[in-house]
C-alpha cells in the first residue's frame, strides 16, 4: 500500500517537475527548431505524389472516404463509447475510452509540438465534407489523428477480442490482423486522397501509434486494476487531470487540439470517478451483456433511449454550472480570467487582476486564463460521470 501511494506521489511529482522545466528552458520551441524544417520539406516534397493520387478523384471515392473517416472519428467514438459501456461490456469500454483520452493527448502535443502543416491547398484538392473535417483542417498536420487512433483503437479491439475467446486458432488471428491492417491503410490512403494530409503525417501516426499501442499492451491490466479497485484514485486522478492541463505544448499558432484534448482530459476523469465509486454495482465481469437473456436488443433499445437524452441533459448543466462557479471561484482566490467564447462579458477585459499569495505559489506565467478551458473540462467529465454512475443508476431503477 506505502508502495503504491509512494509511486502515485512520483508520478504526479515527476509531472509537475516537467511542466516547470519545459517552461523554463523552452523545450517545446527547441524541438520544434529541430523537428519542424524537415517535416515542412517533406510536406512539400509528398506534393507531387498527393496530386498523383488525386489524379483520380471520383465523387464515390470522395463519399467513400470521407464517410470512412467519419467512423473513425472523435465524435463517432465518443457516440460510440456511452453505447459500449450499457451494452455490458464495461471493461472494454473503460480501457478503450483511456486509450482514445492518451492517443488523443499525445496525438495533439506532437501536433502542436511540431506545428507543420498540412499539404497546401491549392494546388491540393481539400476535401472537407462535414463541420468535424472543417475543425480537423485548422490543425496541424503530423502525426495524422486518424491513423493514429485508428491503429490504437482497432489493434486494442483486436487483441481484447482475441484474448476473450475461449477457442481462437490461427486462422482468427490472421483474419482479425488482415481487417485491422486493411482498415489502417484504406484510413491512411484516404487522409492522404481527401488532401488532408501528406504521405509523412500518415506515417509519422501509424508509428506513434503503434508505439503508444504496445506501451497500452504492457501496462492495461495494471492500470484497470488500480481503477477499480485501487486507494486515493479519484484524488489522484483528479490531480493528474490538472496537471495534463498544463502539461500541454504551446503551438506556434492557435489551434482546436488544446480543446479537443481538454474534452477528452475531462471524459477520463468522469469516467475514472463513476467507474472507481460504482464498480461492484455496474461495473463488474459479472454484468449480463448484450444478446444475452438478462440484456436482450428490446431491453437495450430501451437503456439508448433513456441514456442518450440523460447524458446530453447533464451535458448542458454542467456547462452551465460551471460557467456560474468557475469566474466566483477565480475571482475569489485572485486569479486573472477570461473567456474566449463562453462568456461574453468576459471577452474583452480581464476579471480579478490583483494577485496574491496562490499565484505567486504556483507561479503562473500568464497574465490571465481562458476559463473556457476549466468549463469544457467540467463539461465532458460531467458527461462521462453520467453515462458510468448516473446513466446505469436510472437504469436498475427502471428494470433495464
């Protein structure tokens, strides 16, 4: 027990220690004055390739691969992920909405780290046929997300699928690896053909994530069994998510990666703190999964139908609280807001400029914080509570 708590404390210490180094000694700004000429030249010279390919545009390919990167993407997994834990498979769901909250971070630091762009349109065709594309082009481009989360995703799928089958051969094996692999190169081809990224952002996931995806491998079980039933979780946990909001690179320029890592920074947490408080409950091996008796497709129609309106209710509400808590809690202890889009009146002025004792502890570089950052936190990690806690909660009230 002293063991665990110590390695806890030297986890979040270590981190802390980082954020502080980075700060001080630029290090995102050095290794982007290392990475980022090369990365730019071969976006350059993938040019002529990516023109080749778009050589035979067709609008069935348009709508094929647009359509494929839609499955593949965060706001499908996020839809996809509520459905997975009321379907009663709740460890695979728990493990892979860690997995997509790491790929994400990761994905989005190098990202910003590196700040290179994507192929330049024109002379490449950029094909953007949704909202969630339009935002996806506004950032950068190495590594690509959707390999990247592609190849994590479906190769952790793959091997919990593999691994949970009583009686698998050889010939499962190599068809599941034959999918996952087609999959990952249709999904990369496709970045590639809609002009959304070069040949090196494509490569530059499909390693990063094949990295990140072996490390996962190694240290999942460890991880799930400190989640459900380890001490001091959710403390720790709601420390670590704090500090990952500091313990994110600077880009050169603005871009949606900051935020889309915040929403998914919060799911962790929302998702760590239901399952930790309710897992004898809801959350056991031991729960019925779909198709069988005790959750046949009418009983799970019913959980969706109950569940989707639950979660996109507490959604709102907690947007709205924490828009009415954050600026008092600021304003209380003295720290400098402002809001970028949340909070109008907050746009263009500064709130609570006088410091004090708790800024000079923690020394805070900037001359004020977007509270939309501590909103869109509270926001997603409310969200992912109710669809582990709450949801399941109206769920054995309701019989379903």
């Amino acid at each position: 027990m002293e063991s665990i708590a110590l390695w806890l404390g030297l986890s979040l210490s270590t981190l802390l220690s980082w954020i502080f180094v980075a700060s001080y000694f630029n290090v995102t700004q050095k290794l982007r004055s290392l990475i980022q000429p090369w990365v730019i030249h071969r976006v350059i010279a993938d040019t002529p390739l990516i023109l080749q390919i778009q050589c035979f545009q067709h609008r069935f390919l348009d709508a094929f691969f647009s359509a494929l990167s839609c499955v593949v993407s965060v706001p499908f997994y996020t839809a996809f992920l509520p459905l997975l834990f009321w379907s009663g498979h709740n460890k695979l769901a728990r493990q892979m909405t860690l997995l997509m909250a790491f790929c994400d971070y990761l994905g989005n630091s190098a990202k910003d780290v590196v700040s290179a762009p994507r192929p330049t349109s024109p002379p490449v065709r950029r094909v953007t046929a949704t909202e969630d594309e339009k935002e996806n082009a506004l950032e950068y481009g190495l590594p690509s997300s959707h390999t990247l989360n592609t190849v994590c995703l479906t190769g952790y799928f793959l091997h919990y699928v593999l691994n949970s089958a009583n009686d698998r051969d050889a010939t499962q094996v190599i068809a599941g690896v034959a999918v996952v692999c087609l999959l990952v190169g249709l999904i990369g081809f496709g970045r590639i053909y809609l002009g959304m990224h070069s040949v090196v952002d494509v490569l530059g996931g499909l390693v990063l994530g094949l990295v990140i995806l072996a490390f996962w491998l190694t240290v999942h079980e460890y991880l799930d069994s400190f989640i459900v039933s380890g001490q001091n979780v959710c403390s720790f946990w709601a420390a670590l998510s704090f500090l990952l909001l500091f313990a994110y690179p600077t880009p050169e320029l603005p871009t949606p990666s900051y935020e889309f890592h915040t929403a998914f920074n919060g799911v962790a947490l929302g998702i760590v703190t239901g399952v930790q408080q309710t897992y004898l409950q809801f959350h056991h091996e031991d729960m019925p999964h779909i198709f069988s008796p005790q959750l046949s497709i009418p009983v799970f129609v019913g959980r969706v139908l109950v569940g989707i309106p639950t979660i996109i209710i507490v959604k709102f509400c907690s947007k709205a609280l924490a828009k009415w808590i954050l600026p008092v809690v600021a304003n209380t202890v003295g720290i400098p807001i402002r809001s970028s889009c949340y909070i109008p009146q907050l746009n263009s002025s500064v709130s609570g400029k006088k410091s004090n004792g708790i800024q000079k502890m923690f020394y805070f570089p900037q001359d004020s914080f977007d509270v939309d950052t501590g909103i869109r936190f509270l926001q997603y990690a409310g969200l992912a509570w109710s669809v582990v806690d709450l949801v399941p909660s109206l769920f054995s009230h309701l019989q379903l």
